[in-house]
C-alpha cells in the first residue's frame, strides 16, 4: 500500500430502484429545469444567478449535491482561503466562533470533543499525515467498511468515451439549431423544433456510425415517446428519472440554458426542454445500446474509507477497538460526519468567517464616519444607477460641490421595452425579473431623418455586400484583393497605436450614425399596440412611476433646480461581453433610453400638476436633465438638455466645471486597480480612454468585481465613507415608506438583481470551468447568441476569468455572498420578512446574508434564519 499522504476524497457510485411507472414526463422534465438558469444571448448578456433553482436548499447542501452528483464545486478552493487570511481579509476569532456554533448545531456522531478535534485539524489540513497511514489494523478495517453513497449517474458518464461523443453530437446540433448569425447554410426544417429538425438528418448524419444511424431510423417522431422510450430502452427507473435527466441537463448547462431562454420566449419551457432532452437521450441510447444493460457498480471503495479512518485515528483520538465497538449505522454516522465535513462544511466555516470579517469593516466604516455637513440647499441632484461602479463618481463628485446623489436601479422603475429609431426590434429595457408593459418609441421628423436614412442604408449596404462577396464560394476568391489592403492598414493601425486609431475610428462612427432629434412616444394613444404592449403611457401611468421612483429613493422636497437623472454605459471595443458591462437592469443595454424617458416624464407640466395633489410638489424652476455615465472612462455626458431656468443654467454651469476633476479622480482610483506595465500611469484618463477603445485589451474595466454589499437606506450614512466602488447604493428613506411597500419594491426587483450579480460573480469565480467562460483570447463568438472555447465547447455561460482574476494565479474578486444592508426599525425587516417568503428563503437558506442599522440607536442588527441574531451598538 502507498502510505504517502492522502486526500480525503472519494467516488460516486450508482445504485438501482425497482421501477415505478406512471411519472408525467412534463412535470419530471419541469422538476429537474430547476437545475438550469436561462441563458441570455450575448448582444443583451445579463447577470445570471446559476441557482436559482436551488434556492429552497440551504446553500451547504446545495454544494453538496452538486459536488457528489456532478463534481461541481461551489467553494473557493482553500488555497484562495489561505491567501485572504494571508492578506489580513479574515480574521481568525471568527473561524472559531463559526466553528463552535456549527458544532453547538450539529447531531454529532461521536462526543463533542472528539468531534471538535477532528473538525479543528481538518479545518487546517489538506491532507491526512504520512504518519497516519502506519496503523497496521488500518487497512484490515478499511477494506471490512463501505461508505454507502448513492447517486444517479447517466449511462454514458459511467462509460466515459460515449459522454464525450454524446457532448460533441449535442454541441453540433445546437449550433445549427440556435444559430441567428444569418448563417447561408442554415439547418433544414428549423420551423419544426429541435427534435424534428434532428429527427429528419440523424439517421445520414456521417459523425455516426452505420449501426447508430440504422437505430435511429424508425426512431418516434414525436419528442415526447423519444424521451419516454429512450429512459425505457436506457434502463431509467422512473424514481430516478428526474435525477437522470437533472445530469443530463447539468452535463452542457450553457446549450440548456439557452434551451430554456428560447422556449420561454416562446411561451413555453417544458415542450423546449423536452425537444432537446428527446434528442441528448436518444443519441445517448443509439451510442451506449452495445453496452447495455450495464452491470452494477459498487456503492463505495476502501480507498475512500481509508483517509476518513485514519482522520478519525490520527486526530480525534480513537483507537480500533473503540472503531469496532461501533455498531454499523454509527460507523456510517461517523464516516459520513467527517466526509461532509471535509468536502463542505469545513470551506462553508472559511467562507463565513470572510464574510463576517468584511461585514465587521464595513460596519465600522459606516459607523466611525465623520459626519459631513450638508449645504443647505444642493445646486444640484444627481440619480445614479446603484451600480458598484456610480460609487467612486458619486463620492468625488459630492466632495468636488454641493451635490446630493441618489441610487436606483438603472431603469428608472419604468418596465418598457423600448424601439430606437426605425428598428424592426424592441429591447425589454427593464430587469429580466420584470415583465415590460409598455413599448416607448424613438420616431422623428421625416426630413430631418433624411440624412441620417440615407447613411445608415449606404452602411448596411456595403455590410451585407462584404457579406455576400465573402460567403460567394468564387467571389470570396477575390475579397481578400479587394480588401486586403484597407483591411492591413486598419489592423496595423489598431494595433500600433490603438489610442489615435480608435479614437479616429469612434469619431468617424459617431459621424456616421448621428441621428437626428427625435421625440418618445410618452402618450398613449388608443388602438396604438406592438406585439400585445400599449404604446406609451396613460396620465395615470406617467404620474405613478414618477412618483414611485421620487418616493422608493426618499426624493419628494427640498428639490434642486437641477435634477440629472444619469444612466451608464461601457465603451469597449472587441468585446463579445460588451453587453455585460452596460446596464443589467435595462436588460444588458446602455441606459440612456430610460434616463431620456424618466427626464421627459418628470418635466411634464401635467404630471407635476398631479404629483402636487398628492403632496410632491417640483418646483418651476427645477429641471430634469437626461445624462449618461460612461464607466469605462469615469465621464458623464449630456443626452438631453431641455431649456433651462436661471438657477438650473447656474447649477449646470457650476456642475461642469468640476466634471472634469471628478473624472481624473475617479479614472485614478479605478486605475490603480487594474493590472498596469510600470504602475500608475501619469495620466489616468488617458489611460482609460486607451483601454475603451484598444481592441486587444482585455480588462478595458472591472466591471462590477469586487462587489460584496448592498445598502438600502439614506446616503448620509455612507456619504464621505470610502466603499472602494464595492457597494451597490440605493436610495431609501424609511420615513417616507409607512406601509414598507416601497422597500418590499426594492427588495423584490434592484436587490435580487444585486443578488443575480453577486452570484454570477461568486460563480465565475469559484467554478471558472463550469459557471466562467474562461481566457478572453481564446473565446470564439458562435451563431451570434454566444461564446465557445474554440469551435466545439458547451455554450459559455459566465464571466472571462480577466473579469474576475487579476492574473493565472491571483483573484480580484473576492466570492463572498451578498449583504443586504437595510436602514430601517427592526420591525419593518421583521415584516418585510414575514410577507416576502422568497426573500426570506434566501435569507434562511444562506443563498444572501442580511443586516440592518436601527435608525434611531445606529445599532448594527444581524439577521440570520429570518431573525435578528445579534445586536452591536454603534
């Protein structure tokens, strides 16, 4: 035997059922979806929470399916620990309280301090000790016990080179199936569905054999006796049917996610699924059927047992003869404790104590701030997306003035889907939790779009021509002569000085495309629909989502003349993950629709007029003004400024002044974040106008990493606090919020957006292979819905690793779950909790954190299970 250390890990085995018939195949496939989330195409990318469906789990036994089942892992691995302790990130009283509570819950097997031994040495080693393995009654009681563990494994995992097969047919076939590149060659009978369009080609597809291809010939045509007949011909009992087709699923989670995302477009999910697992399942039975039926396979090993028995020898202190006093169930009890513990519960500790070390900063940050002094009335008002990256902005700029800032989430409480001018598509501009209800359209003068018509068809001309000549098998010959030059020089150019060239290149484009002044459609007019959605807004509408906005973030007196409602923007070129850097709750779009919308509403005569009845009264010289926050380079420029008044035109006059010094403050704050050649440039704003337009840059910003928090409450408690763009800000004033509705609002949509963005980042982050998209460089755009490693990976569903890594071996990101923040009574958390079950799952279940800061004491509450754990004054 090698008796060099050992790591405690262990296989997975699988075990049989007698069968059960009977299960709907709509409810069974409806069961195991919950283990995918909807896949966004990559022009709209949004945050995606990859567990949404696992949210009735605790998050610790959540991992732990997921990594016994399928080997992923929802941990960071403990070198990432060790490195944040290294870094002073987690302080070392909080492992050990962790530690004590978890042991104070648990039905331990074994008498507490035994347990706490072996917990207290598994929490620092990797690996059980050389020395532990010398035990010469070792091995003789290893190989006499099994740890008995079960799962469901498909057919093709258990026989290794099908699975890979299997992946490959599977990638294929959804290529051509969600291809919306306008590919020449597009995959026949399409209109059909998936499963009839592979249906009518499997059995001449070449990549098979002849026997596979004769299996498949007198296949089902309906999809549903496909999938039926395939569990049935794979030896699927109908108890583990769910499981089984869970893992098929979980196997390429990027092709099912978008499988969801397009049936759901289509109105219905289950029928989407069951077309792409009728055809995963039967390629899976015409590739495995010379193997079936599989024998049994063993529920455990002694090479899994061994580790665990000489933990529980070498550190808690048992002897064999105390092991074989043990009756079977409480050996299995025992075994069982310190697997657990050493795959989940030990790294679930080390994420805690991180998380309660960051929350301990965080809470004296807040509550040792100086208090800033308030002018007595602002010149001028600015409302920002809560955004992670508006924090740095808004805090210069509040430093460089007397400016207030407010958060809200990006689309301004509006649920449109907007049209821009004469687009064939509408956007849903809002989050992808909430529904649109209204279309809003870009139109304009007909003789003033003249212009602008005429150059955007002569481009798409020259697009679509370029096109045709290079897909033409003998006009393409000559593309390469015809263009070959112009092409080099723009290349050489691009790339030998990237600043000057994409800058001229961004000039020209702006030319070009410059539209002309146009109106929205802010009315609603009668019998004036698109696809099912009311074109403009009723009075009613424009007056309750103006309110809604002014009264969620405490905005209803005391306004300035000038009010700039800010939406935001990346600017990056060469950028396939472009979307995910502009505004997630407009749907992966820039938003400056919604800020021009929001503007346009609030400047109504007729909606102020109402408004005042209800007790908000603007003022007539106040005005809206319509900007956009471009992230990328810290700048804040002016979409649409309306006429202003005397003491608005000072206001903005005296804002542009500072602009200019908020912006190089904040371009060097964000700077000396990113990696950099020879340390912090000189000129911080050249640098990061460089990396918007230099298209071989792969960290043009951060993006939204290093996000840990979100705080609901007034912003002078923050106001002057250095949150080191961390935090998302949203504005709330529990004063103006009697019923609680307004925070129930917030917390239903911008902070389970905040949630979305969190774990999409946590996941990126902890599991790069399977939730990441891995290295930028290498990424390859497919069918224009995604991007791929290389030309035959699954469909990539999370962030490049430069988003989340500051290198090969060093994160940026820190995978800590989010904490919500609320400024608010106890009480109000106490109802908030009782009524929005949803958000209390989450709470109780671990999947956010949540703490509140008593309004009157400034008492830092912490909630756990759904109630208050701990109470730390000020």
């Amino acid at each position: 035997m090698n008796k060099s250390a050992m790591p405690i890990e262990r296989t997975v085995g699988v075990f049989k059922r007698d069968r059960v018939q009977g299960r709907p195949l709509a409810d069974m496939v409806k069961e195991a979806a919950k283990a995918i989330a909807p896949l966004w195409p990559i022009s709209a990318f949004i945050a995606r929470h990859p567990w949404m469906g696992f949210e009735r789990e605790r998050f610790a036994d959540a991992a732990d399916r997921l990594q016994q089942v399928y080997g992923i892992d929802l941990y960071p691995p403990m070198a990432v620990f060790h490195t944040a302790l290294a870094k002073g990130e987690i302080d070392l009283s909080f492992v050990e309280q962790r530690l004590q509570r978890w042991l104070d819950k648990q039905p331990l097997p074994a008498p507490r301090h035994e347990a706490e031994r072996l917990c207290r040495a598994l929490l620092w080693n990797d690996t059980v000790p050389e020395e532990a393995f010398g035990l010469a009654e070792l091995v003789p009681l290893a190989e006499a016990t099994q740890l008995r563990l079960t799962a469901v494994r498909p057919v093709s995992a258990r026989l290794g080179n099908i699975a890979e097969r299997l992946d490959q047919q599977m990638i294929k076939w959804c290529k051509l199936f969600y291809d919306e590149s306008g590919a020449s060659w597009t995959l026949p009978h399409r209109e059909r569905g998936f499963y009839q369009a592979w249906r009518q080609l499997a059995a001449a597809d070449p990549a098979l054999s002849k026997d596979e291809r004769k299996r498949l010939s007198d296949w089902p045509h309906d999809p549903n006796e496909a999938l039926r007949q395939a569990l049935e011909k794979l030896g699927v009992q109908d108890e583990d049917a769910v499981a089984y087709v869970e893992a098929h699923l979980l196997a390429l989670p990027g092709w099912a996610g978008m499988t969801v995302w397009r049936s759901r477009q289509a109105g219905d999910e289950v029928d989407g699924l069951i077309g792409y697992l009728a055809v995963r399942l039967s390629l899976e039975w015409a590739l495995a059927a010379p193997h079936l039926p599989l024998g049994e396979e063993e529920n455990g090993d002694r090479n899994d047992v061994l580790p665990l028995l000489a933990a529980w020898f070498h550190w808690a202190g048992m002897a064999p003869e105390d092991w074989r006093r043990l009756r079977p169930d409480e050996q299995q009890a025992r075994l069982a404790f310190a697997d657990r513990f050493w795959r989940i519960d030990r790294r679930h500790l080390w994420l805690e104590a991180w998380e309660d070390t960051d929350e301990a900063r965080l809470k004296e940050a807040v509550s040792t701030r100086r208090p800033v002094s308030e002018p007595e009335r602002a010149a001028a008002q600015l409302l920002f997306c809560i955004d992670v990256r508006s924090e740095p902005f808004r805090r210069h700029l509040e430093a460089a003035g007397p400016f207030e800032t407010y958060g809200c989430a990006g689309f301004f409480g509006l649920p449109i889907q907007t049209r821009a001018l004469d687009s064939d598509d509408a956007h849903p501009s809002c989050p992808a939790i909430v529904a649109p209800q209204h279309e809003i359209r870009e139109t304009a003068d007909q003789e003033e779009a003249k212009p602008y018509r005429r150059r955007r068809d002569a481009l798409r001309f020259v697009g679509e021509t370029f096109k045709k000549i290079k897909q033409h098998i003998l006009a393409g010959l000559l593309l390469p002569e015809m263009s070959g030059p112009w092409l080099g020089l723009h290349t050489l150019a691009r790339s030998a000085a990237p600043a000057w060239a994409g800058r001229v290149i961004r000039r020209a484009e702006t030319t070009t495309e410059q539209k002309p002044k146009t109106m929205l459609s802010l009315h609603r007019h009668s019998g004036d629909e698109a696809a099912g959605l009311p074109v403009g807004l009723t009075k009613e509408e424009q007056v309750q989502y103006v309110k809604q906005l002014l009264v969620n973030i405490g905005l209803t007196s005391s306004f300035a003349p000038l009010v700039v409602v800010c939406g935001h923007e990346s600017e990056t070129a060469n950028n396939p993950y472009a979307s995910a850097l502009d505004c997630g709750a407009c749907g992966g779009a820039a938003g400056a629709f919604n800020a021009r919308v929001f503007t346009a509403l609030a400047n109504l005569p007729s909606v102020r007029a109402e408004l005042a009845k209800e007790g908000i009264v603007i003022p007539e010289e106040t005005v809206f003004v319509a900007a956009e926050h471009i992230t990328t380079v810290d700048e804040l420029r002016w979409l649409e400024v309306p006429p202003l008044s005397e003491a608005a035109q000072r206001s903005f006059d005296q804002l542009k002044r500072v602009l200019g010094g908020v912006s190089r403050h904040a371009n060097a704050e964000r700077m000396a974040k990113l990696p950099h050649v020879g340390g912090m440039p000189h000129d911080p704003v050249a640098e990061a106008q460089r990396r918007a337009v230099d298209w071989s840059e792969v960290r043009p910003e951060w993006g939204l990493a290093g996000n840990t928090a979100f705080f609901i409450g007034r912003r002078a408690l923050t106001k002057g606090v250095h949150l080191d763009g961390r935090v998302f800000l949203h504005s709330y004033d529990w004063r103006e919020d009697p019923t609680g509705e307004a925070l129930a609002g917030i917390i239903a949509g911008p902070a389970t957006v905040g949630q979305w963005i969190n774990l999409q980042y946590y996941a990126s982050t902890v599991a790069p292979h399977y939730y990441g998209s891995g290295d930028k460089t290498t990424q390859t755009v497919t069918g224009g819905i995604g991007v791929m490693q290389g030309n035959g990976s699954d469909l990539l569903t999370g962030l490049p690793w430069q988003s989340v890594a500051a290198s090969d071996r060093e994160l940026f990101h820190s995978p800590l779950r989010l904490l919500v923040i609320i400024e608010a009574p106890s009480y109000y958390i106490e109802r908030l909790l009782s009524e929005n079950g949803d958000f209390r799952q989450k709470v109780e279940n671990g999947w956010l954190r949540l703490a509140s800061i008593d309004p009157h004491s400034g008492a830092w509450v912490k909630w756990e299970s759904a109630r208050a754990l701990s109470v730390q004054p000020r």
